[in-house]
C-alpha cells in the first residue's frame, strides 16, 4: 500500500478534476498546482499550493518551465525504502510526492483543427506533463499516477476503502496505462512533424510508431479459437470501418470487419451510384447504374449462390426502394431457397435478412432504416458519412509477418483510358472502354490472381485467389455462363505468356484490359489479334494478396 499525502494536479482535461480534488482535500491530501488548473481549483474553493510556491522558483518562459525542478522530481523518483534516497532528498529539502494527477496538451485536437499553423502546434508539445507522468510511471511502487479522468472513481473507491492508499495491483495499471498514453503522445508528434519536415518523396520514417486504440474485444478472431481486439488508427488519413457507426444489429465479428473493409473499399472507388457484394474479401457481385436500386438488381445476379451470407457495399444514401430490392429480390425465391431448404424446406422463408451478414454506406433514408430493421433483427448496419475521403495520399497500408511489419503505401490509384495504350489491331469501342474502366477497377480489389468478366458495368464473372491465371479465368467464365459471351475481361496483371490469353479469349470475351509488362507480351499481343480480340494494356499492376 502507498499513502497519498501529497498530490501534483494539473489537466488539460479539467472534467471531473474540482470534485476528485476536493475528494482529496477531505482525505488531508495537500494540492499542488499550476496555471489553468489551480486557477479552476481555487475558484471553487480547494486549498491549493502554487508550484512555484512549493519549489520556490518561478514560472518561466511562457510557461514552458514550470514543473522542471528537482523538487517536483525528485519527490517523484525517490524510493521511499531507499534510505540513501531518503536522506538525500531531506538534506535537500526535497519533500515526497505521492500522487500525480496529468493529462496533456491537447496537441491532436490542435493539429485536427483546419488551418492550424506549426507554431500554433508546437506550443502544444507538453514537455512538463510527460515529464511527470514518466517518473511517476517510473517509480509505481510508490506513486500513484492517474493519466484520465476516467480513473478518478476507481482512484477515489480505493482510497476510501484502504483509508488513504492505494494498492500496488492499481499502481501498476495506471501506470502500464500512462506509458501506453505518451507513447501515443509522442507517435503523433513524431507523426505531425514528419509531415511537417520531411516532403513525401523521402521516403518512410526510419522509426514507425503507429498510433493504435483498443475500440473493443471481439467475440473471437478469424476462427473460433483465436482471440482477437478491433484497434483503431488514430493517425489515418481516411476514414474507415474502424470508425463507423453500427445502427442496428449484432456485435461485428472480426471477420464482418474484414468483409466490410473490403465492400467499403470497393464501393468508394466508383463516381456512380454503386452496389457491392463482398464474400471472403472478395466481390461476388458488383455493378453502377442509375439508381442505387438498380445497381443492387445488377449486382446480385453475378453469383447469388456465393451471395449468401455476404457484405453489402453500397456508395450512396440507402433509399427505400433499395432496401426493398435487398429484401424482395429473386435471390431468395429462385436460388437461395432451393439450394439451402430444398424442395420440401422452408417454403414460408420469405426474406432475405437472414443471409446479409452486414451493410455499409454513407447514409440511410428514415424509410430505408425502418424497412431494414424490420426484416433482419441480426443484420449490422453500418454508417460511415465520410465515405469519399479528400486525400488518401499519405495512408499505409501495414501488415504483421513474424518478427516484423511490411509497409507500403496503399493502393489508390488507377490508369484513365487516355493513358492506355491500345496494343492490337482491333480498337475497342466507347462502351467497350466504359466496361474496361469499370473491370479493371473490380479487378484491383479480387484477390490475385484475378480475372473479371463484365457486362456493362455489372460483373458477371469473377475468378479469384488462384495460382494460376488461366485458372482463374476458367473460374470466371464457368461463373458467367452464357454472359461470358461478349464480355470485357480485366486481369490483375500481365498475362505471361499466351496460354492465359488463349483461355481468356475461350471465355467469349469481346475485349481485355490488363496491365501489360511481361517479357512474352508481343506473343499476347499476337493471340489477341488472332482471336481479333481489342486489347490494351494500362502499365499499372495491381496484386492483392
């Protein structure tokens, strides 16, 4: 146990502080203060001591010396057991510090604030506070450090159950705690100053901090025997699920977020109105068209069966009539329930709530909500408003390996039709081109390798995660059907040879985007014009493992 007879305040975060101090004083706890703090302090009448007063040296610079004195430190990192330190301290008149009450400069919240100027931001780099906060962390066998305000009540709950202590079990926590928040502290000045400092082309910081808060526990991770926690970035450029607001439904699983990662992904990389349909990362169906409802129709007639118990994705607000298709669609009578009840099944089945594991989108119309609420009690309805983010230039994409972390920047680009180049003697008509920009862009977010066929702007065939591409082009156009026929096929990557090109001409393809750069691509050429197939070739790979 550590008695508390002597406490160091002072909060940026002044909520909650008035009432645990006088909690304090009642205890015959002595306050010590500086700045805004004890002003707020005094004038609701706690006793306070002025630091300046305690140590018996000034406030200086603008305040940025004001608690950087031996007194306050040394009454913090002394070990009371220690009779060296003990003796030391009293023959410099050093007196013990039992408590340390800190939170810091509000530096994010200045750095989020628009048109925020680097002098404006570097005076709100505490220097004191963290100061503070690391020796009374350091020694928590025998200080007590309370870094947020959200421990006033357990700190208050203990004194007054162990007349004026606090155990070691709790001191260690609040200390464990008050690292975790420097470290963030100073990952987001380290974070801000870089960009500041340093120009893009530099390339990535030599130390990589990021900057992680546990959100929640999830029920499990991938599978059931894996624990698993949803953390969220705090220093990313774009908003994502991490930060989505669920309306409705049950607790997300680590897998809905994936899955909702992905159709978020997707959905936003497209101008018109856009529906995705997401299973295991990937989209099983997709399409544009005029009206978002519209779109859902299209998308879901790419692979229904594999539709089932999927993530929707959609770029636009959710109106009525689209919540209405989700639900009343032939998706459910002609092929769900046959193939998951059977003849002699669950005739009454007669939504589709059930099998939509979650949606996505920027936003909902009263009618859309209540209509979707009512047909699926489970369903997750996510919102997120901030749906197409201004920039996305400067967003990581981080992925563990054992013993370390492979970092890149994200894949956010893509190839316009004025900078392809069209590689055969067939020209690709208007709507051919339409369809190329849009297969290509559903392409980027399959898993490799990845061949897509599309009709229009509506994916009809989608061949994924195969080693081998000609694989995945069988796959697609087994998928497809008679809809192959016709159809603009996109590749992640280059064809490497002209085998895969033979197959995907085989499909009934009438046109092919990919991105060109194999060692062998004047045979590819040569098969397409063979086939008398229109081809063009982007320059721009995009593998997704």
């Amino acid at each position: 146990m550590a008695r508390i007879t002597r406490a160091l305040v002072s909060v940026s975060d002044k909520s909650g502080i008035v009432d645990f101090c006088e909690a304090l004083t009642g205890m015959g706890v002595q306050i010590l203060s500086t700045g805004g703090t004890m002003r707020a302090l005094k004038d609701a009448g706690v006793p306070v001591t002025a630091v300046d007063e305690y140590t018996g040296f000034p406030e200086m610079m603008d305040g940025r010396v004001k608690t950087l004195h031996p007194k306050i430190h040394g009454g913090l990192l002394a070990l009371r057991d220690n009779e060296e330190h003990m003796a030391q301290a009293a023959a410099n008149d050093v007196e013990m510090i039992d408590m340390v009450v800190v939170n810091l400069y509000p530096f994010e919240q200045t750095i989020a604030k628009e048109g925020v100027s680097l002098e404006e931001a570097v005076e709100q780099i505490d220097i004191g506070g963290p100061s503070m906060v690391r020796s009374a962390s350091k020694n928590f066998r025998d200080v007590t450090i309370v870094p947020d305000p959200s421990f006033y009540g357990r700190v208050l709950e203990e004194l007054r159950a162990n007349d004026g202590e606090t155990t070691l079990q709790t001191r260690k926590q609040l200390a464990l705690a008050a690292f975790e928040m420097t470290c963030r502290y100073d990952a987001a000045i380290s974070s801000y100053l870089r960009g500041q400092f340093m120009p893009e082309e530099a390339g990535f910081p030599t130390v990589l901090a990021p900057k992680l808060r546990k959100i929640a526990d999830l029920r499990y991770g991938e599978n059931p025997h894996q624990s698993a926690a949803l953390y969220q970035d705090l220093g990313a450029n774009e908003p994502g699920v991490a930060g989505a607001v669920q309306l409705h439904g049950k607790e997300l699983s680590f897998n809905n977020y994936l899955d909702l990662t992905a159709a978020l992904e997707s959905a936003r990389d497209f101008e018109e109105p856009t529906a995705i349909i997401i299973k295991h990362l990937n989209p099983c169906g997709a399409a544009s068209a005029t009206t978002l409802a519209e779109a859902f129709e299209d998308a879901y007639t790419a692979d229904p069966v594999s539709a089932f118990g999927s993530v929707l994705g959609f770029n636009r607000t959710i109106d009525a009539e689209t919540a209405h298709e989700i639900f009343n669609s032939d998706w459910l009578e002609d092929v769900v329930k046959p193939r998951f009840y059977g003849e002699s099944g669950k005739t009454d089945v007669t939504i589709i709530g059930a099998f939509v594991e979650a949606i996505i989108a920027p936003g909902y119309d009263s009618d859309a909500l209540e209509i979707l609420k009512g047909k699926s009690k489970n369903m997750r309805i996510m919102l997120l408003k901030d749906f197409a983010p201004a920039s996305r230039t400067r967003d990581l994409d981080m992925r563990a390996i054992p013993g370390g972390m492979l970092v890149q920047e994200r894949d956010y680009s893509a190839v316009m039709p004025a900078d392809w180049e069209i590689v055969t003697e067939a020209k690709p008509t208007d709507e051919q081109i339409r369809s190329m920009v849009f297969a290509d862009r559903i392409a980027k977010h399959v898993k490799s390798n990845a061949i897509v066929l599309v009709q229009g702007t509506t994916l009809v065939g989608c061949g994924a995660g195969q080693m081998s591409r000609v694989d995945s082009a069988i796959i697609a156009a087994r998928k497809a059907g008679d809809r192959a026929f016709g159809a603009v096929l996109a590749s992640d990557a280059m064809f490497p040879a002209r085998d895969g090109l033979d197959e995907a001409a085989g499909t009934g393809c009438s046109a092919i985007i990919q991105p060109g750069g194999s060692r062998r691509d004047a045979e590819v050429i040569e098969a397409a014009n063979e086939h008398g197939i229109p081809m063009v070739m982007t320059g721009m790979r995009h593998f997704w493992h």
